[in-house]
C-alpha cells in the first residue's frame, strides 16, 4: 500500500532532472491555471481542494488547503467545498451504479 509521506515530495527533484522541460511545463501550467484571471485566484484554490478531496490526493489536499487558509478561507467555505466535493463523488457513484443495471 503506497501511503502519504511528505518526504517522497523531496523525488519531485528526480523528475525534474530526468525530464526538466516536463516539469517546467507542469509548473507552468500550475502557476498560470490557479492564477488571478476571469476567477480569482483564491477561487481556484478552493475549486482545486475541491477536485483534490475528490481525487482523494492527500498531496493535492495539503497543498491546495495551506494556500487557501493563507488566502484567508474559512472553517465554513472549506466544509462547503468539502461537501460539494462529496456530493460530485455520490453523484459519480450513482450515475455509475446505472452500468450494473
């Protein structure tokens, strides 16, 4: 079982030097997607938690919740964010139980 470990962040440098215009690209991508632009950025932060706590990423989820709460998200938006995110989840669940039937 692969589990969460802070530390295996620290191998994110071995995928940057084996593949460095990869990496460059993704960080790109990152840093103009959950930039400010037609959404706000803190509204990006909250829709990525959001996608995170879907994906179950614990990775995605400390990262993305630090710098919501640095953006001054409350208790109350990150449980609405949490709750809608397990309703996408429910939904998907049922919408998927439809091919067993």
């Amino acid at each position: 079982m692969i589990t969460y470990d802070k530390n295996n962040l620290e191998k994110l440098k071995t995928l940057a030097t084996a593949s460095p215009e990869s990496m460059q690209a993704f960080n790109e991508l990152s840093r103009l997607a959950f930039g400010d632009g037609a959404i706000p950025a803190r509204t990006k932060e909250l829709i990525g938690l959001g996608v995170a706590i879907s994906k179950q990423c614990t990775y995605c989820i400390d990262l993305h919740s630090k710098k919501a709460q640095a953006m001054g998200v409350t208790d109350q938006e990150f449980a609405e964010v949490a709750m809608v995110a397990a309703a996408i989840g429910a939904g998907a669940a049922i919408t998927h139980a439809t091919h067993a039937l």
